[in-house]
C-alpha cells in the first residue's frame, strides 16, 4: 500500500474566491416573455430580421411612465436582441 501524498505547505495556495453572487430567479423571471409577448415572439422566430415586428415589439414593451429602455432591463435584453439580430440597422437605436 503506497503511503498517502503529503499535505500542501501551509500558506501556499490562495484561499478560493467567494462565489459569484447570482440574480435572484424572480429577478430571472421578470425577463421572460409574459403572455402579451408570445404574438411578438412567434413572429420573430418566424422571421428573426423583421424590423417593423422588432419595432412593434419595443414599442409595446415601452413603460407607461416614459422612462427609457434602461429603466426597465426587460426593455434592454429586447433592445440587445434586437440589434444582434439587425446589427447593420440604424432603425434600432433610434
């Protein structure tokens, strides 16, 4: 029977980094399409580089309030999406 490995010098190996703090799964579901956006989400799977649904899309998701799209993080992930699917369209960003 071998004997066992020795143990590691102490003080040699850094201590482990905290773990990564991970957004809380109400948080999660908040960006998940509601019931309203399945008509805008079958389209778009659809035909994935129609603008005009993207721009009807982004307009129904827009707060009553009036705050821009980085108030509210569902309206960013749609703005994100939006542009990786239409990257040469200057329409998005408008």
């Amino acid at each position: 029977m071998a004997p066992p490995p020795p143990p590691p010098p102490q003080g040699s190996a850094p201590a482990p980094p905290p773990p990564a703090s991970t957004p809380s799964s109400s948080a999660l579901t908040s960006l998940l399409p509601s019931e309203a956006d399945l008509l805008y989400e079958e389209e778009l799977a659809r035909n994935p580089y129609a603008l005009k649904t993207w721009w009807q899309y982004l307009a129904a998701a827009r707060r009553p309030d009036g705050a821009g799209a980085g108030a509210d993080p569902k309206r960013r992930v749609l703005y994100e999406r939006a542009v990786r699917a239409l990257p040469g369209s200057y329409k998005v960003g408008r």
